[in-house]
C-alpha cells in the first residue's frame, strides 16, 4: 500500500514541477523577447 502512495506521490511531484519549470521557462522567454523589443525600438528612434 505505502509503495503505491509514494509512486504516486512521485509521478505527482514530477508532472507538477515540469509544469511549473515550464512556466518559468515561458516567463523567462517573454521577458527576453519584451527586452529585445524594446532595444529594438530605442535604437530605431535614436537613429531616426
């Protein structure tokens, strides 16, 4: 019986983390495009 909870508990604690490391992988992605953008942009007034 305690051999199944903690399978359970372990396939559980690993979809969960996996989903949560993709959402800080997805977070980290959008920043990084957002501060792309906007150097992007600065650069483009400051030359115009």
């Amino acid at each position: 019986m305690k051999n199944k909870l903690t399978k359970g508990l372990g396939i559980g604690l690993g979809i969960g983390l996996s989903i949560y490391l993709t959402g800080l992988y997805l977070e980290y992605k959008e920043k990084a495009e957002q501060l792309k953008e906007r150097e992007t942009f600065g650069t483009g007034q400051d030359m115009s």
